[in-house]
C-alpha cells in the first residue's frame, strides 16, 4: 500500500503561524486547523488515517472526539486518551499530585519559563529534551531547572545515533524563529480546553486505535500511567483499542529512535484496516 502523507506544523510551530495569546491555543482552535487542512487536501468526505505523538496526539484524540467520521484509524504515540475530569481542572489536578515544580505547572505563567530557557541556552534545552532519558514525572525546579551546568558546549558531547548535530540543529533554527511561547501555549490552554470540553464530559472515543510507546518515555513511567494504559482505564475509554506497543530501549520519542520499528507498527495497523474495508465491500 502507498500512502499520500502529510505532516503539518501545529500552530505555534516550525513554519506556521504563531499567535501569542494561549487563548488561540485551545483544542477548538487546532482541530479547526485540521479539518481546514484535511478538507484541502483530501475533501471533505474523505476519511484518513491519522497518526499523533505528544501534542500532536493530545489534538489527534480531541480531532476523534470531535470529528470521527473524518478517521479511519488513529495511531497513538506517548499521550494515552485521559476522559475529562469534571471535578478537577488539569493545572490543578497536577498540582495536587506532582507539585508547583511539575513542568506543566511551571510553564503556566507566560515569560517566566521562557526567560528561563534563554538563560540556560535553548540549543541545550533542545537537546536534553529529546535525548533526556530521565524517567517521570519531569520536574523543573525554580533555582535550577535545567540542570547543574547552565551552558555547556553542546558541539562537545555526543549525539546518540538517531539524533543528530544537524537535527538539532534544524530544530535550533525553527525555535528561533517562532521562539518558545507558541509550544508553551498549548499547556497555558489546558484549563481552558477543560471549560470548552464540558459537553463532551464522559465521551469515550470510537474510533480504531493503535497505542505505541517507549519503554523509558517519560508520560508511560509517570506514577498511575502504566496503570491505567494496561490495567483496564484505557479499554474501557477507548472501546476500539486494537493494539498497545512497549517499544523496548526507546524514550519519549520512539518514533524517531526506532524508526523502522514504529513504522511497520503503523503500515500493519493502516493495512489491517484498509483489508476490513475492502472485505466489507464485497
């Protein structure tokens, strides 16, 4: 099977637009994004499969909870579907359990954590963020967020082999030009996606779903995550959960440490799928 791909930058990221409010951050304002894109590049009849990893895909479960005739199948990278919580707002939630230096905590206060990240060196908050190893949950202390060593030279360590010099580069050169607040926003609008979600309270999600993970990702060892993905929780919210993939030995981004790996878990999740609609046609 061939595939036609598309691999948009989100709002606030790479060569889109970056709004500065968080207001304009919401999961309304994004999945807005989506099916605008996914209207113009496959009609507006068409079902795709879609395919998220961290806040790509927090928006891809709201894009299947809001619009799930637009999706043949969704595959899931890191972020489990969490139903909303009627009685706790997110921040406050994560508050209570993890602490005021929980990095979603910390990153509510708009500036502060930005001045934080020029202080310490972007290129090296960069590189510790995709090849961090550091099990969770993430915790950015006030005196020393990013570690003892404020700015060391980066051109001197090592690169593991799926991330390059170049990479990060790449990377260094988007964020300066956006700058970090677009990508924090989506954290500042999670009490408000809260607000908004109101009606959906209780939805589970319908559509077919392939879970992947690494084995040391940050989310999958925060405390009562495992719990939830393979204990029931996660079934039980997703009712058409096919699979759930461990990938062993990768972090948060399996995606791109194994990538060959994670790849045929998608092409076998898309052709399964693909077959159970060509067999109900006949």
């Amino acid at each position: 099977l061939s595939y036609h791909a598309v691999a948009p930058d989100l709002r606030g990221y790479g060569d889109s637009e970056s709004p500065e409010s968080f207001s304009e951050y919401t999961c309304l304002n994004v999945v807005g994004d989506l099916v605008a894109l996914l209207d113009s590049v496959a009609g507006d009849q068409e079902k795709v499969f879609l395919v998220g990893h961290d806040w790509g895909a927090i928006i891809g479960w709201f894009l299947c909870l809001f619009r799930p005739e637009k999706i043949k199948g969704f595959v899931c990278l890191s972020v489990p579907y969490r139903p909303r919580n009627p009685k706790v707002k997110p921040v406050a939630g994560f508050k209570a359990v993890f602490g005021d230096d929980y990095y979603i905590c910390r990153f509510q206060e708009p500036g502060k954590i930005e001045e934080e990240i020029a202080c310490a060196d972007p290129r090296r908050v960069l590189r510790n963020i995709f090849t961090g190893r550091k099990l969770g949950p993430s915790i950015l202390p006030k005196d020393n967020p990013f570690g003892a060593n404020p700015n060391p030279n980066c051109e001197n360590v090592e690169f593991p082999k799926w991330f390059s010099k170049e990479d990060l580069d790449f990377y260094v050169s988007k964020f300066e030009k956006t700058g970090f607040t677009g990508g924090l926003n989506y954290y500042r609008a999670m009490d408000l996606n809260w607000e908004l979600t109101a009606p959906w309270t209780g939805a589970k999600i319908h559509v077919p779903v392939k879970f992947m993970t690494g084995d040391f990702d940050m989310v999958y060892t925060t405390p009562g995550i495992k719990e939830y993905i393979h204990g029931g929780g996660f079934a039980a919210d997703v009712p058409n959960l096919q699979e759930i993939v461990v990938i062993e030995d990768a972090g948060h981004f399996a995606n791109q440490e194994k990538p060959q790996e994670v790849t045929a878990h998608i092409n076998d999740f898309f052709k399964k799928l693909q077959d159970k609609d060509n067999n109900r046609s006949f």
